[in-house]
C-alpha cells in the first residue's frame, strides 16, 4: 500500500507541475469552502481523536494541539484563502543574463516535485501543509500521529473529493492511514518516489526522521524559545510579552520556555513578572539568584536551561551581561526564536546580530514566528536549520530552481 501511495504521488506531481494558477486557486477556495460547510462533522469526528487522547492520559496542553474548533476551522480555511491571494511562485524568474558567446542563461522557479510530512497531533497541518504544497505545484503525501488519525483522514476525504469535482488528480494528497512505526521508517527510505521529507514535531519525532530517512530532510525544530530582559527593559512591556508568549498557547514550538534576566533589574522585574505568571498556574525553575528573589520559585536543574517544556513550566537564568546572556541562549536553544526587552538601541543590534536563530526580535512576543503571521499564508513548518529554508516556510520555501539556457547554435570550444 505505501509503495503504491508512493507511485501515485509521483504521477501526480508532474500533473501538478503542469497545473496553472488560475485552476489552483479555484480549487483552493474550494477547499476552503468545504472545510467551512463541514466543520461541524469535523469537529464531532475529532471528538474522537480527543476523547481517546484524554483516556490514555495526555496532557492537557497537548490535547489542546490535537483539539479542532469552528475558530480553528476557520483559521485553516482562512489560511487557503490567503494562499489564493499569494503570487504562485512557479515559473519565476530568478536571473537572466547573456554570455559573450551569446547563450542566455536563465534560472526560474520550479516544484519539488513529492513532498513528505510526517507530523504530530494537530489535525489544522494536514490542511495547511496540502495547501502550500498544492499552491507550489507540489503533490504531497502525509503521515499524520496516530492520536489525529480520525481527524486526518476526515480533512484529506473533504479535500480529495474536491479535487476530484474539479477534475484534478485527488492523488496530490494522500494520507498514510497506517500509524505504525514501522510504516513511518518504511516512508523514510522512499527517496526513489520522494523529492523531500518534513518532520513536524517533538524532538525525538526530529530525530528519528533525520537519523532513519534516506530522503533529504528539511528539519522543523523543537522550540527551546528565550526572553532576555535586559537591565533597561520597560517592565510592563516584558510582563505583558512574557506572559502571552508562555501562556497564550503553551503547546506550541514559538512559545516561550527560558527567561534570561539581567542581575540589575532581576529585584525589581522577576517578582512582578512571577506574580503574572503564577496567577496563570506557571511553574518557574530558576537558578539561587531567582530563588532567593522570589517565593515559589524552585531550583532548576542543568537540564531544565534544554527544555522544551510544551508546559506551563519555564526556566530562569540570572546573567550580568548582555554577552552572557548571548553565550547562554545560543549555548542552550534549538535556533527556533528568541527575544529581548530593552530601550537600549545598541545592545537590541548585538542580539540581533549575535544570536543565532531563525528568528530574532526586539521588545515583541516569540509567538509571532509563524507563517500566517508573516504573510506566507499557512506554513509547512519553522525551519531551524540552514539550508535549504529557515524559518518559517511558505510557498518559496517549496520550490527549487533549474536553469533554462537558450542558444542559437553555439557548440563549446
């Protein structure tokens, strides 16, 4: 079955190849219409999804990635929509140029070709990551978690019979229904069939993938995220960013799990920002100079400065310098997004600058590293490597380029 899976994906990507603007677009507006007129039976499918989850005692936060509701509904139906209004990147023009020997030499956009996710709970990446890969001319094929299974297969059934309406091959995405393991490592090794492989979530998902798969990987990674407050920070702007970064979502990889704090603003910052975070149920680990600032707060242990929580725990780490807190973040981070509270012009360039990461900000939440909030539309997923993509990846991200050379005869001396 999944060699077959692989065959057909790869018939239909060179139908996508071919496949213009005009007639993605249409389709992707389709999508999104019956994503919208189906919510309800999505989200009483889903149910199922969650109910299992909570009976095998999964943590809320993580139960919260795997939950649809009509605003998330919305939100993926919102994310096709806004493909449609993108400029499709197939066929651009990169660079031309003329030799002397009169050959013109050009280079444009073109699709991967098959493009793998393999992901974790949240059902909301099975419609977006079908959206990018189809706007860039991309056949996709998808291998969801277990715990989504239900779900997954009810948005790939709502997209397939779309495609099929508008006379589209419905082989541009297919899902592995299969959750084993051993079907997953069977998927890496499909590199005669699969252009390239997406991991999406956890690290041990990441890693698996990038240690088992004889397909080129694009890594999505885990989120270690910071927050340095530095010693002139406003401190009601970092409350207010501290907070929304590490409790508006807690189970996602832009939300905040370390806080770097200058010595000389640790008194007066940490106990305000504490009292925020404890009043939303926020376990705070911190280094002696933490603990010794304000009650509640537990001794962290080395592993805890790595942590990807995807909880409401985050770490404290107590610095005397910019330069320490630099040496700190990119010592223990996963270079997903990182961020610094300050008025100081100079020391916001050197973070910016020095840290290394996908996405670096000044005085504004980790939460917003995310394709939609970028203007890409729906993501394929953040990328924390550096090469091909970094950061979050759009409709570009899916493609590749080849030259295109035009002569009149010229043979090479």
């Amino acid at each position: 079955m999944l060699q077959k899976i692989c065959e057909n994906a790869k018939i239909a990507a060179r139908d996508m190849a071919k496949l213009g603007s005009d007639k993605k677009n249409e389709c992707l507006n389709a999508i999104a219409g019956a994503l919208l007129e189906h919510s309800d039976a999505l989200i009483q499918v889903n149910e199922t999804d969650v109910q299992a989850a909570r009976e095998k005692g999964v943590k809320e936060s993580l139960i919260d990635r795997l939950k649809l509701t009509k605003a998330r509904i919305d939100g993926m139906a919102e994310g096709l929509v806004q493909l449609v209004a993108l400029e499709d990147p197939v066929g651009e023009v990169v660079s031309a140029k003329v030799r002397p020997n009169g050959l013109e030499i050009g280079q444009k956009r073109v699709p991967l070709g098959v493009v793998g996710i393999i992901y974790e709970s949240r059902p909301n990446v099975t419609a977006d990551a079908f959206g990018l890969c189809f706007k860039s001319g991309n056949a996709a094929i998808l291998k969801g978690g277990s715990d989504a299974i239900n779900s997954n297969k009810a948005i790939v059934e709502v997209i397939r019979e779309v495609l099929k309406n508008h006379h589209v091959n419905p082989d541009a995405v297919q899902l592995i229904e299969d959750t084993s393991r051993e079907t997953a490592k069977a998927f890496m090794r499909m590199n005669d069939y699969v252009d390239v492989l997406i991991p999406r979530g956890g690290a041990g998902l990441i890693k698996t993938v990038v240690e088992n798969s004889t397909i080129p990987v694009i890594e999505t990674g885990t989120g270690n995220c910071h927050i340095y407050v530095d010693q002139t920070a406003d401190i009601d702007m970092a409350v207010e960013i501290i907070d929304n970064a590490k409790t508006q979502r807690t189970g996602v990889c832009n939300a905040c799990e370390s806080l770097v704090i200058h010595k000389d603003i640790l008194s007066e910052a940490l106990p305000v920002i504490a009292a925020r975070l404890f009043e939303k149920h926020v376990e705070i680990r911190g280094d002696e100079s933490a603990c010794a600032c304000v009650p509640g707060i537990t001794p962290a242990s080395e592993s805890d400065w790595g942590t990807e929580y995807l909880d409401l725990i985050i770490s404290v780490k107590t610095v005397g310098s910019i330069e320490e807190a630099i040496n700190h973040i990119n010592t223990y981070n996963t270079k997903h997004s990182e961020a610094i509270i300050t008025k100081d012009y100079a020391n916001a360039r050197k973070f910016l600058d020095e840290v290394d990461a996908a996405a670096v900000y000044v005085n504004a939440s980790t939460r917003f590293t995310d394709g939609f909030e970028f203007g890409f539309g729906a993501e394929i997923g953040i990328s924390t490597q550096k090469l091909h993509a970094r950061g979050p990846m759009g409709l570009k991200a899916l493609t590749t380029t080849k030259y295109i050379i035009y002569g009149n005869g010229q043979v090479r001396p």
